[in-house]
C-alpha cells in the first residue's frame, strides 16, 4: 500500500518541478492501493506543488450539450471520473467557465489562469487554458492513462489548423458563473469521428526524441513531457501531412 509520501518522492523521481505549472490526467483505478485512498493521491499532489500550479480537468463535453446546453461552474459534474469531480470541489481550486473542457486549478495563480474561458468558442481555442500550457510550458503528466487521454494535443490540432477536427455548426451553450449569472458561450465542438484514439502514436517519437519520458505513480505508468517541445514534434509532423492525426 502507498503512502502519501511515496507518491511524492515518485513525483520528484520523474522530475516534476514543483515550482512550475501542471497538467494531470489520472486514472485512479491504475494506481493501485493507497493509503486513505484517492484523497490522498490529490493530498500528494496538491502538497508537491503548492508553490505551483496544479491543474486538472473537468470537462463536461459528455453531459452538456444540445438537450443540456447549460454549464454552472459549482454544480455541474465533470465527466471524466471520480477524482476531478473530487478535485474541482476542493478547498481553493478555481474551475475555468468553459461549457465543455474547464479545467479546475489549484495555486498562486489560479485565478488568473482560468480567467477568460467563457470567451472561447471551441473545445481548446487559442487564449483558453490549454494554450496557456503552452505558453508557459507547462509539464503534463498521464498517470494510468496513455496519449489518447492527453487533451492538450487538441489544442495543437486546433492552432496548427487541422481540418475536420471541430464542427462547422455552432452549438448555443451557456455558463452559469459563481454569481449565478448566466452566460452565452456558444462551441463549435469537436466532431472528428476519430477522435484522440490516434494520439497514442505519437508516443515512440516523443520518446525517441526525449519529449516523453516514463516512470511510475503508484502501481501506474507515468507519462511525463513540457508543453512546447511537444507541440514542436506534433506541428512538424502536422505541416508535412495535415491529417497525419485523422488516421490510424
């Protein structure tokens, strides 16, 4: 069984630097054993970057849409498993007003970070979250999950103008905001039939240039990279074949 402080000597293993901002996907259920369970895991994480910014999302892409088209901020569920639905009600965590792909953030600047989201009218546009992990280099770390779990990769597809990746019909969705108010925030929505299930790969180049590096979280596979040499290696590939992403 892991405590919380294997969980932290395992995240300064993979080189995580406390002081910077990052990006986790997790899968609980591949970690294994922990002692107090999946608190502990966001105690862990929360901790080793309190002079940080931890980032996590909470994306609603599944649960608002046409027939739902309302997001509110404090109440709606994120989608994508218990511990962001945990996570984005913490003590201090701020969740960005985006209809679709918020994120919750936990930090210095978590305010600032999330800011502006209700401006952007696609899953990962360019000022959104996911440009600012660019923009700042952020490391990503996939705990239990592969590439195909990696959101920030969209984000790279949308600015680097991959075609038949985001719908051509907008789709009027709302936010509802911490002080009740409700805002149009209308999405042009993600709409390739492959989806993310090609980005897994990418993951032997990233490894063979040194992007990607792995280790481990618990009983997980850890996948660990920076934001901007990643997207160097996919807009490489990208502008020698634009669809190099729609294909298995």
């Amino acid at each position: 069984m892991y405590t919380k402080q294997d969980l932290l000597n395992q995240l300064q293993t993979l080189g995580v630097d406390p002081t910077g901002t990052l990006n986790v996907h997790i899968s609980y259920k591949a970690i294994g054993e922990v002692e107090g369970r999946g608190d502990t895991v966001l105690d862990a994480l929360a901790e080793y970057m309190q002079q940080g910014l931890l980032v996590i999302p909470s994306h609603t892409w599944d649960n608002v849409g046409e027939s739902n088209p309302v997001m509110d901020v404090l109440y709606t569920p994120t989608c994508i498993g218990a511990m962001t639905e945990v996570f984005r009600k913490r003590s201090g965590v701020c969740r960005s007003l985006h209809p679709t792909h918020s994120v919750a953030a936990l930090g210095a600047d978590a305010e600032e970070f999330v800011s502006g989201e209700e401006h952007i009218t696609t899953p990962c546009g360019e000022g959104g979250v996911y440009h600012k992990l660019w923009q700042r280099n952020a490391q990503i770390l996939l705990i239990g999950v592969n590439f195909a779990r990696n959101t920030y990769i969209h984000g790279i597809e949308e600015w680097e103008g991959v075609k038949g990746t985001i719908s051509e019909k907008k789709t009027d969705l709302y936010v509802i905001n911490h002080e009740g108010q409700r805002i149009y925030t209308p999405q042009y929505r993600h709409c390739a039939p492959i989806g993310s299930d090609t980005f897994p790969k990418l993951e032997p180049q990233a490894l063979q240039e040194g992007i990607l590096t792995m280790g481990r979280f618990g009983d997980a596979t850890a996948r660990f990279m920076h934001a901007v040499p990643l997207r160097e290696m996919i807009a490489t590939l990208l502008r020698e074949d634009l669809q190099y992403l729609m294909r298995y």
